[in-house]
C-alpha cells in the first residue's frame, strides 16, 4: 500500500481506526498499527470522569450494531499513564475530545494538544452535549462556534467529526471549515435507533436507545460523504458501515480522501486492515487505477440533468 502524507504527517496507508473502538490504551493501539492501521483514533476524552452507561451498551444485530456506551471517561486531565505511554508512540496518533459546552472543549482541547497528537478530532456528533439538548454537529452556528474555539487553543491539525443527524450534512462541514477545520471525519453512529426484546418486551440496550453502525449504516455514510465533498475543499474521512476494500473504493468515490473503519473490526478482527489494505490494492491493480485517482469520481459523470 501506499505511504500517504495527510495533512502533513506521513500514514502507512489510508486506513484508520474510527474512534471508540478500542479506547486509549497505547499497547493495544500500537497492535492496531501493526495490523495494517495507518491511523488510529483514541475514545472521545472528556472533561470530567464518566462511568457510562449500564449494560448491556453494545449489541450486534448482524446486519450492524446499536450502542449506547454513554461517553465512557477517565476525564482528560486523570490520564497519566495513558498520556506517558502515549507519548512514547511509534504510530500516528488522533485523538477525539469531546465536551458539553464551548468552553469545556477549549479546556480539554487546550490541554490535550499539549500531549502532542498527530491530529486532534473534535467529536461535535456526540450524543452529550448540552447545547439546548442538542447536538453541536447539528447546528451550524453551534459547529462553527466550537470548531473556531478549539482551533485557537490547539497546535496540531484539526479534524471535525460529524453526524448524519444533520438536516444538510453539507452546510455542517463548511461551517466547519470556514471555522479552521483542516479535515473532516464523516459520519458518526446513525439514528438514534431501538431494538426491542420481544420476549422480554423491553428495549435491548439498558439506555434503551442508541447509535447505528456497521453495515446498515454505509449508504447514508456514502451519502454525507458525496454531500461533504460538494461542499469543502478540506479532506474528508470516511467512514460509515466500510468492511471491504470495496467499501473503501466507495468511499473514495464518494469524496474521501481516506476510509474508517470501527464495526468492521467486530466483523473480521484486527486483521481487516490487512485484509483490506489488500482487497483495496487488488481492486485498484484489477481496474488500473490509483487512489487518489478515484477520489470524487462519482462526482464526475453528470448522467442524470
Ligand atoms: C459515545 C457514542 C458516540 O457516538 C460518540 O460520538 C461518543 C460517545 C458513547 O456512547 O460512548
């Protein structure tokens, strides 16, 4: 696979771990990289410590998964170890920060930059913000707001994660843009969604409700990416239900510039990134082309008026 530079730092390929998926512990990160990751995305870091919610959190309906793990967090400032062991990595790191209100990012932001992360990735998709209860991510004002604060206080590239709950996915991004962002990482869970324990008559997840991921989820993922694309000139990550190489094709087509991937490590284990760095290489040699050539060419042919 190709060494790619993204936004000035070098990734062994373009492949990356979406964040939440195996929290913040750098040996297990570093297994990652060495399974074929080329960037590997920490749990959101918070402003104050959080148990999560009960369980069950996490369900897999085979067709996806529904979570609600509810914002899981030592709080940033009680992460020594972690940080120390961190610091001493031999990967590219993004790290994912969330916060409630404006300022409480600006404090987490402010300090995580500190630690020096290859990127950091603001989670304005998160399903806990108090913003008039709702989602930063879904407000252009409020994502503008928050991107413009954090990108004042941090010294590293800045990456906005974004939620498909947004009625124009499009007009999120540029805000985000227009406020500094350097990339963009679309999309964040779908739904909310529910599942019900028939027997049980009672909703599965003890939250009751909760994000949609997987492959249920991959054409809206594609969708918002497409949408995305028209709309920024920053580069986007994609991610949203990607299990194969060819799910990675689609999202280059779409407009990504790299592919994400968090349910499908459920699916195939760490090894998919391997795998999918192959199938991804296979599928390009087959048909001729190159990544970055394919970037956007669903844009490309206008076959509809
Ligand atoms: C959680 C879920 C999310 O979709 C997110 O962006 C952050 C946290 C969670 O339930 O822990």
């Amino acid at each position: 696979m190709e060494r790619i530079t993204f936004l000035g730092k070098t990734l062994k390929n373009p492949l990356v771990l979406a964040s939440g998926i195996l929290g913040n512990n750098a040996g297990i990160l570093e297994r990652v990289h060495n399974a074929g990751c080329g960037l590997v995305t920490l749990k959101s870091i918070g402003p104050a410590p959080r148990d999560g919610h009960n369980n069950p959190t996490v369900v897999d309906l085979g067709f996806g998964m529904i979570n609600a793990v509810g914002l899981p967090t030592p709080g940033y400032d009680r992460m020594d170890a972690e940080w120390q062991a961190l610091a001493d990595r031999t990967f590219p790191l993004n790290a994912s920060i969330y916060g409630g209100s404006v300022d409480e990012f600006i404090r987490v932001a402010q300090f995580v930059s500190e630690k020096e992360p290859d990127f950091i990735e603001v989670n304005i998709s998160c399903p806990n913000s108090d913003h008039h209860g709702m989602l930063f991510g879904v407000d252009e004002k409020a994502a503008f707001a928050v991107t413009n604060a954090v990108k004042k206080v941090i010294s590293v590239p800045l990456i906005a994660k974004l939620t498909p709950a947004a009625p124009d996915i499009g007009k999120i991004a540029k805000a985000c843009e227009d406020a500094g962002a350097d990339a963009i990482c679309a999309i964040n869970t779908a739904g909310p969604g529910m599942v019900i324990n028939i027997e049980a008559k009672m909703p599965v997840l003890a939250f009751k409700k909760g994000g949609l991921s997987g492959p249920m989820i991959k054409p809206v993922a594609v969708r918002c990416v497409y949408d995305i694309y028209r709309a920024v000139s920053i580069p986007i990550i994609g991610l949203g239900g990607v299990t194969t190489g060819e799910d990675a094709v689609e999202m280059f087509m779409a407009g990504a510039t790299l592919a994400g991937m968090g349910s499908a490590v459920r699916y195939r284990g760490i090894e998919v990134f391997d795998q999918v760095n192959r199938e991804l290489d296979d599928w390009l040699t087959a048909h001729h082309t190159t990544r970055e050539a394919i970037i956007g060419a669903a844009h490309d042919r206008r076959h509809l008026p």
